[in-house]
C-alpha cells in the first residue's frame, strides 16, 4: 500500500540552529500539504501545494519557516533559526486533488528545540 | 488557530461499549471529515461527509451531520481496545482558503 514517507522521525536541535524537514508524498498525488501539531491539538496547516506551487501559506511564519516543491514531487520544509516554540510534531500529507478529497498522511517528524 | 470544538475532550469506556464523540463548528462547509491518530503517529483518515449529507456509514463507524446546529457526531460501536486513539473532526470550508480546519480531538481510551 503507498505511503507518505517523511524523515528524520525525531530531531533533536538548539534554538538557534536550522533545521529541514522532508516529505515524499503518494505517487501521482498533485496536492501536498505541512501541518504542524503542537502536543495535545489537532494539525495546523502550515502550507498547501499544487504540484510545484504554492497554494496557501498564509498560516507559514515567513521570516523563519520555508518551504518547496520544486519538481512537484517531493518537498522540503525549513526553520532558520529554529526557536523553542518551534517544538512540535510536523506532519506531511498529500491528496489526489485539493476539492473533496481525503488526505494521506506520513508518521510525522517529532521536532525538540533545545 | 482551529476552528470550533470537539467534544469530550477526553473519553474512557468498556471494551465493546459504544462511543460517541461530537464536533461543533462556525462556517459553512463543503464536508466533513474524521481521522484517527494513534499515540505519536500520523492521522488516518476514517470517513468524510458532505454538506447535503445527514448520515454515513463505514464498518463500526457512524457519523451523521447536522448543518442546521453547525455539528457532527461520531459513533463507534462494539468498541475495542485497538480504537484507543485521538479522533478528530475536519472541516473544508465551502470557498476561499479550501485546506482542513482541524479541532483539538477527542482522546478515547478502550479498557479491555
């Protein structure tokens, strides 16, 4: 059965410090999306994309969190500097469309900033 | 920040009892959908229903919407020690930004 594949699992980091994230979504699977989930909430999404675009990141702290796409596939999300707030599960999913469709998620990344 | 409100936010019951989560929320929606998520894990979609829908089905699963009261509820049956998980309701909002609006989920446990 396809999954969404992310890595590392956990990561561990000072405050201060860059960090990356990586997602490799469902094959075929046009929409992707970041979330993140603080300890005991539901997911917030951080970024959604349309193949290679970015579609909404409206939620997405843009003076330290980046994300890409840039082949359509994969995608990679990064803090610089990571602060520790940052601390949370950050989860990747993708969809077959952006309308109506269920999501796919990965096991997530547990990220603790120290 | 999430929109509207799971509730209980915490639930304890009996292998083969029935459990019953509810979720609220405050736009119009195109549906709604629930996952699971196991303790540390990603989330699990179980069943997604649309706005002109009242109630669906899936295995043990029950979940019915009312659009009226801006509300949902979830319904699983015969419960079993392997349901122990989150559940969360999602909602997709009929225009502008169209990604899932997640509550804060509810957090069942099954004693055997």
């Amino acid at each position: 059965e396809a999954e969404v594949a992310q890595s590392p699992r956990y990561k561990i980091t000072e405050k201060s410090q860059a960090v990356a994230f990586w997602c490799d979504p469902i094959s075929g699977h046009a929409t992707l999306y970041w979330y993140r989930q603080i300890l005991g909430q539901g997911p917030e999404l951080l970024v959604q994309f349309q193949d290679e675009s970015v579609v909404d990141d409206s939620q997405l702290p843009k003076d330290r969190f980046s994300a890409e796409r840039l082949k359509g596939v994969d995608s990679t999300l990064k803090i610089q500097p990571a602060e520790l707030g940052d601390s949370a599960m950050y989860l990747c999913a993708s969809s077959s469309g952006a309308l109506e469709y269920e999501q796919y998620f990965g096991p997530g990344t547990r990220l603790t900033v120290t | 920040s999430q929109q509207g409100e799971e509730d209980p936010q915490a639930l304890s019951i009996q292998e083969g009892e029935n459990a019953t989560m509810n979720c609220s929320y405050k736009t119009s929606i195109n549906n709604l959908q629930w996952y699971r998520q196991n303790s540390g894990r990603g989330l699990v979609h179980l069943i997604l229903i649309r706005s002109n829908e009242r109630e669906k089905h899936s295995g043990r699963l029950r979940v019915t919407l009312d659009t009226s009261k801006k509300s949902s509820s979830l319904l699983i049956t015969a419960s079993r020690a392997a349901d122990t998980a989150s559940y969360f309701c999602a909602r997709q909002k009929v225009t502008g930004r169209r990604a899932l609006t997640f509550g804060s989920g509810t957090r069942l446990q099954v004693q055997p």
